[in-house]
C-alpha cells in the first residue's frame, strides 16, 4: 500500500484552505532534486570566480608573451647585428 502525505496550504484571512495529496516517494524525489540543485548552484557561483580570474590571467600572459617575444627578437637581433 503506497503512503501518501497530504500537504495543506492555510492562508490568513477568510480565504479557504488548499490541500493535496502527494506519494511519500514523489515527495522525497522533489525534496532531493531540489536540494541537489542548490547545492549546484553553490558549487557553479563558487567556481566560476575563480574560472574568471583564470581566464582574465590568461589575456594578460598571452600579452606579456608577446611582449617578451618582440624583446626576444629584439635582443637576439642585437646581438647577432641584424636589424629586427
């Protein structure tokens, strides 16, 4: 025999009260989705800072990468006493 839970909404007031019934099972199911969903969002806000600094990060690497490049060059041209 399924268990059912019968949920009742009761508002202030004169309005009537709303009730109905719900399988045990389906009521733990939605219980945990929801839980299992908050909990993602928590993990998705508290990694995505970080995924953002990382990729700011790498902008500016790839920047000074090729900054040192043309110093590079530069420096190598110097050497060997060709122009750049």
């Amino acid at each position: 025999m399924a268990k059912y839970i019968t949920v009742m909404l009761i508002p202030d007031g004169t309005e009537n009260r709303k009730g109905f019934r719900i399988r045990q099972w389906l009521l733990k199911f939605i219980v945990g989705f929801v839980i299992f969903l908050l909990v993602g969002i928590i993990l998705f806000f508290a990694f995505y800072g970080k995924v953002l600094t990382k990729a700011a990060m790498a902008d500016k690497l790839a920047k000074e990468n090729q900054r040192l490049l043309r110093a590079s060059v530069s420096i190598q041209s110097a050497a060997f006493g060709r122009k750049p």
